[in-house]
C-alpha cells in the first residue's frame, strides 16, 4: 500500500506529509505531486500539522555575549563575573526563556554531585529551572530559602520550582514548609522554631550557591504579588517605604539599603545576614522593569555573578551614574572557607 492511501485518518496524512517536508526534504510542489492535491493544500496542511502538535519547532538561538558590558559591570560592582547576553528586543517573555538559558549554562559548569543550590522563585528562576533539566548535570542539594504555601501561581512556586530541579538533577530536595509571610512576627518565630523548617533553614544556610531571582516592587512584574504572596495594599506600602526590588522576598532601595519594614520580621525565609554569605550568588533578571531592582541588588550585594541582557545592563549602568558613579559597593558577610 502507498503511502498517500495508508490509512483513512488525516492525522496520518497530515504526519506524511509533514515527515516529506522536513525529514525528507523535499518541496511543497513535489509532495503535492506525491500526494494529489494542489500545492497551496500542502500549505495548509502544514499550517493544520502544527495547529494539531503534529509538527512541533524547537528554535536554539545561539547564546552571545557583549564581553564589554561584561567587564564593565563587574568592575562598577565588584562581581566574581558578569554574563551579558546580547539581546535588546521588547519582548519579555523571549527575553526570560534566553536567560534561563544563559543562567542554565553558567550554573551547570558550577555544580556537582556535593553542590548544596539555594533556590527561591520568579519566572526567570523557573526559566533556567526549565532549561537545566535537559541538561547533563548532577546536584546533591536543592534546598527551598523561602517559604511558598498558599501561593496562586505553581509554576513558579518555590517549593514546585525544588522539586523539580532536584528530580531532574539526581539531587535531594529540601523543602521549607511554611507560608511565605504570616500574620505576625510572633507566628513568624514560632514557624522558625518548628524542627523541619529549622533543618531546612540550617541547610540554606550552608548553600554554596543561591540563583537568586531579582524581584520587580512594580505590581505588573512582581511575582511576590502576582503570585499570591502578598496583596497588593503590601506592595504599595513596601513601594512607599522605598522598595525597588526583592530577593529571596528581602526587600531593598535604590541604593541596596535594606528596609526596616515590619513585613520582613513576618516572613519565613533566608536572612539577609545568611543571603550574603553564601559564597556564589547568582542574581538573575533582564527588561526595563528590572533595572532599578538590579542596581538596588548589586549596590547591596545581594549578588557577586549577575546574569542579564545588553539593554538592560546598559541602563543600569547609565543609571548609576546618573544617581552616583562613585558609590561603594555594600560589604557582605563572608563565610569562613568562602572566596566572596
């Protein structure tokens, strides 16, 4: 039996011809000879095969990187490194799949099966969660820093986000069980004391690296809002007491300055204390949303590797200059044996 008349199923056809055009080479004019039908049928048929999932396109943009920025980021902020993709499009979306790629890429010459990873949440977190798990690279720890329940968005939730990874990369997930803000500071303590979170918080502590997702305090790019974390009457406060940006839910100015805000003695999370100590902290993000967020993180030392994109790196370095090109970065606490 040909294969034009195998079977009575569309799908099939639809496969066939498919397979014709991109495994076989051979023109939309040819296969319409193959197949009988007019050429514009085969087109259409296409256009259907990728409708239904028949036909599926993977596009591996080629990563490159702008050494310039690179170096002039990490001499402005002190970094160990800095990974500059060049990339200076609007889109947003395209924009976190490409840096979950390049962050996926530094971080798998980085771990190995002793490695501790420190992971919160974000869609860029995710992103490069999203690309590390087709990659050859193995883990021993994956441990949640922040607390996660009752959070709306699950993909990119913390807890989902460990499981994940850990599952992917051979490693033991250690999950922190708690919400990520309570009601109080008295509650917030009493989850603390609880034995299970104290362990997890125990390991975060000795992490040897943390990804560190830079939040935006903007609510149309702040997963701690968008994500049911806080209401937005939170962020506006956070907002009108300073806030920029957030990592690992810590909250911070323009200047990298903490907040003392009341909402910090309420969550169930990693210290800022314990944060910059951890001897490799990659910092994550990208878009024009980002860049007052990433100075605040870079002035405060929430990170020692940043990993962006060319526009954005260029803004940030545009606006600190324009607010004060002779800063000095914030000290971070080192840990013993660290190489900060």
């Amino acid at each position: 039996m040909s294969r034009t008349t195998q079977g009575d199923d569309r799908d099939q056809l639809l496969a066939d011809v498919s397979e014709m055009y991109y495994e076989e080479g051979m023109t939309q004019q040819h296969i319409a000879h193959s197949v009988g039908v007019t050429r514009s049928a085969i087109s259409r048929m296409l256009s259907e095969a990728r409708r239904k999932g028949i036909i599926e396109i993977h596009i591996r943009r080629p990563l490159r990187f702008d050494r310039a920025l690179e170096a002039a980021l990490a001499r402005r902020f002190g970094l160990q490194s800095a990974h500059v993709v060049s990339w200076r499009r609007e889109d947003y979306d395209g924009l976190r799949r490409y840096l979950g790629l390049a962050a996926s890429r530094v971080l798998r010459d980085m771990l190995t099966p002793s490695t501790t990873l420190g992971l919160t949440w974000g869609t860029t977190v995710t992103a490069t969660v999203d690309a590390l798990e087709g990659m050859n690279a193995r883990v021993g720890k994956v441990v949640q820093l922040v607390g996660a329940l009752g959070a709306r968005a699950v993909s990119y939730d913390a807890r989902a986000l460990v499981h994940r990874l850990a599952d992917g990369l051979g490693g033991e997930a250690v999950y922190l069980s708690a919400p990520f803000v309570v009601e109080s500071a008295e509650l917030a303590h009493c989850l603390k004391e609880n034995a299970s979170i104290q362990e997890a918080l125990e390991i975060g502590r000795h992490c040897d690296i943390v990804l560190v997702g830079v939040g935006s305090s903007m609510p149309d790019y702040s997963s701690l809002y968008l994500g049911g974390h806080i209401t937005l009457k939170e962020l506006d406060e956070l907002r009108e007491a300073g806030a920029v940006g957030d990592a690992c839910g810590l909250h911070y100015g323009i200047d990298g300055e903490p907040l003392a805000s009341e909402f910090h003695e309420r969550l169930v999370g990693i210290s800022r204390e314990d944060l910059l100590s951890v001897p490799i902290r990659v910092g994550i993000g990208g878009g024009r949303a980002k860049v007052e967020a990433l100075l605040g993180a870079l002035r405060g030392g929430y990170m020692n590797i940043l990993i962006t994109n060319s526009l954005t790196a260029t803004e940030i370095l545009q606006l600190d200059s324009a607010r004060n090109g002779n800063y000095a970065p914030a000290a971070t606490g080192q840990r013993k044996g660290g190489n900060n």
